[in-house]
C-alpha cells in the first residue's frame, strides 16, 4: 500500500492529520479568522497563513451551544475536518462536504465521523463548523451580515473546499453539499444565494426542505407560524429584544454585546434557533421564493424526509403535556382552523392513541407536503431524485424509544447512522448495515456522477410527473406512492 503523506501543504500552511486503518484524518483545520472581539458578528474573514506544520489530529472546539460541556466550546470554532480513503487514488476523487443539523443552534462538524462513508464510497468528505444560535444569526439595525453569519460561515468554508480540495486528493470541480435538518435548510438558502454559484455542483438534502412551512401549533401545540428563515427584519428586532435584556441599548449596543462573554450570550442562543435571515445581499429572497420562481442554482439533487418525521417533536410535547382524544379538537382548531372538521375527518383513527393521530398530520401537513411541493418545482430545472427513510426499526437518537401510544419509528434524525459512525460509534444491527451500505452507494456514486446507483439495490428513477420517490424500509427497498402515504393532494387542497 502507498504510504500517502500526512502532512500536507495547504493554502494557509502544512498541516499534519492522523492515519487510521481505512483513512487518513485532518481535524481542526482552521478556515477562517477566529470570530471574536470585534470579529464577532462580522462576516468571516479567510485564515491567516502560519508558518510550520499545525497538528490536525484533533477536531477543533465546537460554537459554544447549550448542552455541551464549556471546555468543548469556544467561540473560536470555524474550523473544517477532512477524511481522505485509503488506498492512494491517481485520478481525483469527488469531494463531500457536510452541513450539520441542530436547529441551527447546536452541533459540529467532527460529531460525523465519515471514515466508512469515505472509504465505501471512495470520496473526501470534509465536515464544517459554522457559527450557531446567537453567535451565527444575531441580527440588529445597522449591522452588516445580520443574520447571515452561520450562513456566511458555510459559504467561506465551500470557498476554503475550492481552493485546498485538490491537496487532499479532491476535485474541487466535483463537490456535492450534502446536510440534514438545519443543515439541509442551509443548503436550500445556499441554491438562493447568487454567492454560491460555482461552489458546488451536486446537492443532497436530507429533512430540511427549503419550502418547509410549519402552521401554528404544527412544530410544538405552542408554536407560531414559521419557516426556516426570517426577514431580516424580524431578525433584527429579536436582536434589539437580546439587547434590551442585557441592558445594552442605543447607539453602542451592538459594541457592548461585543463586550460581554460568550458564556452570558449562549443562554440566550435559543431566540435564534431558525432564523437565518433573508431579504438581505447575500440571500436576497426567500428560499422558497427563489424555488417558485426559478431563482435558484439549477444543480441535481437527492432530497427526500423520514417517514415519521414529527413523532420525536411531539413525544417531547406529549410529556409536557399529554395529548388526549379530549385535547385533539383544541389542537386542530388551533392549527388548522376552519379545515379542522376536514383534517379530523382524514386522520381520525380510533385504531390509534391520540398522540400518533396527532403525529401523523404533522408530519403529512409540513415536513411531507414542503419536500413533495419542492420536488414538484426544482425537478423542472434539474434531475432530482427524491426520497423517504422508513426504517421503523433504526436506533434512536433520543434518550427513549418514545411515549405509550407513540413509538418513534423512523423520525427525524434516525437516518443519520445509516451514513455516520455519529461519535465514532457504528449503532447498526447487521441488517440495518445492509441498508446503510446500500444509502451510502447511492450517496456517494451520486456525488460521483449524479445518478444515485447500486449494485445492491433497485434503480433509482428522477421525480418526474408528481411520483417516483424510493422508500429506504427495513424489510423492502423499492418505489413508494409517496403522495398518496402522506395525503399530499389533501393538504393541497387545503391552500387553494
């Protein structure tokens, strides 16, 4: 076997990585100027070259986000991640880069480990920290990239991909942008972006439809209406709302929250949990604008949900408090108003606990009514191939396996380990290796050529004519009547 360097020159310097069996590792490669002091909310800066060789053995800190212990965060975080298969290739491999999932709040890059997705697939996969919650998509009058910052992090990190791809082995000419939830979603703003262009050229899009639109109530029985991104606007006045809390007002607020620790201003990261800012220059519209409009980059796509999206969201409602048959009527109402009589009439099952009734619309009438309605537009401009992860029997990310009466299938996230080792730890049974080995085929020779194919599995078919999707299930992998499984005509009617 060719012994390929681990130390390796980059544009900003030599870095050194680590060999595993299958691998060779980059970790912590930094890709920007360390976001702090008056850097902090300014649109990144590239690195600065250094002199020697700087260790990349290990995985840089994560944004300072809630739930992880403070010595693995610090507001220093733009850093990427790369995995490089072995054996030495002669021609370039294609290049994968990953966008992280977390309500755009929590999450890093080095949390995926992508060695068996590399060396299967035989592709460099570099996995990125953007900014989260407060530190990425704070907004306040007058403040350059105003809730673009996470976003903007992403962008310079796909510029970084460009320029150093080819030291890894890859083809900077050949990237796909693949992601999940809140990563996904930022892909959807990334095909909206004129800044984007000629960064990537392939796209997979994994729960995160840019189309989605939760009703009130739909998310959580108490959330407003909303989507994944907000007006500027809208950004900019929970910017002034923050600020107002920490007694920083007037002409020197923002200086003042410049001021203050991380430590204060990450509890209050929540407020901006999916609010990346449109209606600003670097994302002019909408993202689900742009797609109506055919203002978006026209790239082939995979795209596609989990078949119970909604269970882990509203077992963590139902414990707070229950869903009962008692209660259904009130969430409807509230949800769905003068429709409410027509939702009941569609879902109501008495085969089935309230808290799954009220799970299953959820589910239908945004997560699978956004990703069919998107697939529905973006497949006039470009091949996309569209998807439902259905292993009801996949290993949860959740502390439980759900409440009485709601089992948490193959909800949101669930998908994951099917192409992660997620902390370096394979969770499969030998028969769900056998699907994630036949998920990551398709992945990755997409990434190669733009046609998902596998010797283990059927032939994918493009979405074309409002159908062909493949359902990914325990038991059979084969083309699902995706419209008709989640009602997607009813809810249609709903918005005429």
């Amino acid at each position: 076997m060719t012994h390929e360097p681990l130390n390796v020159r980059i544009d900003t310097g030599r870095v050194r990585g680590r060999r595993t069996r299958w691998a060779r590792v980059f970790e912590g490669i930094r890709y920007a100027q360390p976001p702090v002091d008056e850097l902090r909310w300014h649109l990144p800066k590239p690195a600065v070259a250094w002199s020697g060789t700087v260790d990349a053995t290990r995985p840089g800190p994560l944004c300072p986000q809630p739930g992880q212990p403070p010595e693995l965060t610090d507001e220093d975080c733009l850093f990427v991640n790369v995995t490089t298969p072995l054996p030495h290739a002669h021609e370039l491999r294609p290049v994968m880069v990953w966008l992280h999932g977390g309500g755009f709040t929590t999450g890093g890059g080095h949390l995926y480990d992508s060695q068996r997705l590399a060396k299967q697939g035989d592709v460099v996969v570099v996995t990125v920290n953007y900014r989260l919650g407060v530190f990425g998509y704070f907004g306040h009058d007058g403040l350059a990239g105003s809730g673009n910052f996470g976003f903007a992090d992403q962008l310079e990190a796909l510029r970084w991909v460009q320029r150093n791809a080819a030291a890894f082995g890859g083809d900077p000419s050949n990237v796909t942008v693949f992601g999940q939830s809140a990563g996904a979603m930022s892909i959807g703003a990334l095909l909206a972006t004129p800044s984007a262009a000629g960064l990537f050229h392939k796209a997979i899009l994994q729960s995160g439809s840019p189309m989605l639109h939760w009703g009130r109530g739909v998310m959580f029985p108490r959330s407003p209406e909303h989507t994944p991104y907000l007006p500027v606007s809208q950004v900019a006045q929970r910017g002034a709302g923050l600020a107002k809390t920490l007694g920083a007002e007037g002409a020197d607020a923002v200086a003042a929250l410049r001021a203050m620790s991380a430590d204060v201003l990450v509890e209050h990261t929540a407020t901006f949990a999916n609010c990346l800012a449109c209606e600003t220059e670097l994302l002019p519209q909408h993202p689900s604008e742009a797609i109506r409009h055919g203002g978006v980059l026209r790239v082939p796509m995979i795209s596609g949900i989990t078949r119970d999206e909604s269970r882990a969201f509203i077992a963590g409602a139902h414990t707070v408090n229950p869903i009962t048959r008692a209660r259904l009527p009130e969430l409807l109402v509230n949800s769905f108003g003068d429709n409410a009589p027509r939702v009941a009439d569609r879902y109501e099952s008495a085969d089935d606990a309230a808290v799954m009734t009220w799970s299953t619309i959820t589910t239908d009438a945004s997560w699978a009514f956004a990703v069919h309605r998107e697939h529905e537009l973006l497949s006039e401009r470009a091949p996309v191939f569209a998807y439902e992860f259905a292993d009801r029997t996949a290993p949860t990310l959740a502390d439980d396996d759900g409440v009485p009466g709601l089992p948490l299938g193959a909800t949101h996230a669930t998908d994951l380990p099917y192409i992660f080792d997620l902390g370096g730890i394979d969770m499969l049974t030998p028969k769900q290796r056998m699907l994630s080995d036949l998920m990551i085929d398709y992945w990755t020779s997409f990434a190669r050529r733009g046609v998902p194919q596998s010797q283990r599995g059927p032939g994918w078919q493009s979405f074309g004519g409002g159908q062909n999707a493949l359902g990914f299930d325990d038991r059979v992998v084969g083309s699902i009547d995706f419209r008709r499984r989640h009602n997607v005509d009813f809810w249609a009617s709903l918005r005429v």
